[in-house]
C-alpha cells in the first residue's frame, strides 16, 4: 500500500511555476522538473523500453546496442538514435543535456542513493519508478502524466490490468528451470526480480542452493528436480535442447521446454521491463503469434509482418 500511495502521489502533479511541477517519486523524493520536456535520458534499459513506449519522441534512445530485428520492432521515431551511457556507468550524464532523468527498476537504498546523487552531480532532475511487474499501469500513467502523453500511457497501462488480470488456466502449480547462457545452466534463482513472472504465476522455480541471483546447474541435478517446464533465454542454447543428455529430461521429452522470444526484448526477464507482460500472458496461455502482433502495434506502433513474427514465436510453445 506504501508504493501504491507513492505512485498515486506521482498522479497529482503540483504547479510550482508556470513552467515547472512538482513530482513524488518512488523513493518519497520530492522533485521538481520543468514542463516543458523534449530530451528524456533512460537510466537503462528498462527505462528506455517504458520510453519507447510511452514518449519514442521525447526519448534520448537505448542504453545498449539494439539489433536489426528489434529496430524494425520499435517506434520509427526511435531510428537513428545514439547509444546512451547507463546511469551506473560513471559517465557524465549532464554532458548530454536531457532535461530528465528516468530510472524504472528495483526500488532499493542503492538506486535511491544513485538517483539522488545523479541529480545532485548533474543539477538534471531524475526520476526512479518502481519496476515491479504488477505496477506496470500505475507507472504506465504516472510517467504519460508527467511526459504529457496520457493516451499512449493508457493504453499500456490497460493492456497491463488485462494481462495482470488473466486467469492463469491449468498452467498453476508447475514447476519452472528457467536459465540464461549458451549452454542453458545459468540458472535464476527463485524470489529474485529475474524470476518475478514466475512468482506471479505462482510456479515454483528450481535452482541450485548457494548465493545470488544466478547459479550454475548441470544437467544431472535439473534431471533430479524433473521441472515441469524449461524456459531457457539465450537463442544459442537452442542445441542443447537436441542433445543426448537433454533429451533424457522430461520436460525436453514432452514438449514443453523452449527458448524464450526475446524481440524485440526478452520476454521472460531481459531486460527486467513492460517486455515481461508478454511473457505474462504467453505463460498464462495467450497464444503466442496473435500476442506479439497485438502487442507490438498497441504499444510501439509498429505493425509487424508475417515474417517478423514468424521469426519472433516461430519455434514457441504455447502454454495451454
């Protein structure tokens, strides 16, 4: 209810002067930013995402180098766009000259302190939104409140409560291995924001013991834990799926392991941003094909061909 309140609090925009507002972001900070807002930096790339969704032309760009597939995925006004420091980068922020900072990610003492010291080094007042997966409406209206784009903001943000809304269908109480890299053994740990989608799903996600967020795992303990489903995120991983030892796992045998779509953004956690309601509602049952097209021109504008979507859920399940 604390968070609830805080983004409520960011809806009620307090005239400071005729060209400036107050705003109340996630942390509690109180900042002001002027009305005028025509350069948007993204502190990363969950916020160049948000940006890309709610203001393309008011975003400076993405914080990371983007590939043909997903350009062609994104709002055209986005095309040309130069590739952004990230805000823990250490790089001089102000030297771009945005008249505004957003962050979009993990409320914590870390990125509250960043935000605040980023504004201080810079004089650029910043932003950080609560990136939780079920606040996605709420951030979605607050950031079109105070960019001045409340239609393309509402129209994530009911997207968002329909897909939150979704009944998960017989798809509860599975079991998940979910992993990154190329030989699909970096394993996400569960209660982490990288396993979130599954957490909302209510499956329990499997991971070796020990520390942080990513664990290595080896074939003989994923057979031993026989998951229910295998999602695995790096399209490189996709032989290891045919071999001799994968093969073996149940999952594998019975159809329902995969690589997760990931144009123009991963779907399941990479990064960690609105990209996850698509993983949301493919996990809930959405057929797949239909939601990337749907999605892709309600959000970003861009109508994809057959191919492109063919290319982005071509060799995807469908969780029914």
């Amino acid at each position: 209810m604390i968070r609830l309140a805080l983004f409520l609090a960011v809806m009620c925009v307090a005239t400071a002067s005729a060209d400036a507002a107050t705003v109340v972001d996630a942390t509690g900070r109180t900042v002001t930013i002027p009305d005028q807002l025509s350069h948007v930096l993204p502190a990363g790339p969950p916020a160049a995402i948000l940006l890309a969704a709610i203001a393309p032309d008011e975003s400076m760009g993405f914080t990371g180098k983007l590939s043909d597939a997903a350009k062609m995925a994104l709002p055209v006004e986005l095309a040309g766009r130069p590739t952004l420091p990230r805000l823990t980068g250490g790089q001089n922020l102000g030297a771009l000259h945005p008249d505004l900072i957003i962050d979009y990610g993990t409320v914590s003492p870390r990125y509250a302190d960043l935000a605040r010291d980023v504004q201080a080094q810079t004089g650029v007042p910043t932003l950080l939104f609560d990136g939780a997966l079920d606040h996605i409406a709420e951030v979605a209206r607050s950031v079109g409140a105070i960019l001045h784009h409340p239609e393309r903001a509402e129209t994530l943000a009911r997207i968002a409560e329909a897909i939150l809304a979704m009944p998960a269908g017989n798809s509860t109480h599975r079991t998940v291995y979910y992993a990154r890299g190329a030989n699909g053994l970096l394993a996400a740990a569960p209660g982490t924001d990288i396993t979130a989608i599954f957490t909302l799903m209510g499956w329990k996600v499997v991971s070796p013991e020990g520390n942080g967020t990513f664990r290595t795992a080896d074939v003989q303990q994923i057979a031993a834990w026989d998951p229910d489903v295998i999602i695995l995120s790096d399209p490189a991983a996709r032989g290891v799926l045919t071999s001799p030892d994968w093969a073996k796992l149940r999952a594998v045998r019975e159809g329902r392991a995969v690589i997760a779509p990931s144009i123009p953004f991963g779907w399941i956690e990479e990064p960690p941003s609105i990209n996850r309601l698509l993983g949301l509602a493919w996990l809930k049952g959405a057929d797949p094909s239909g939601l990337a097209a749907l999605f892709n021109a309600s959000v970003y504008g861009r109508v994809l061909t057959t191919a492109q979507v063919e290319a982005i859920t071509g060799n995807t399940i469908s969780f029914h």
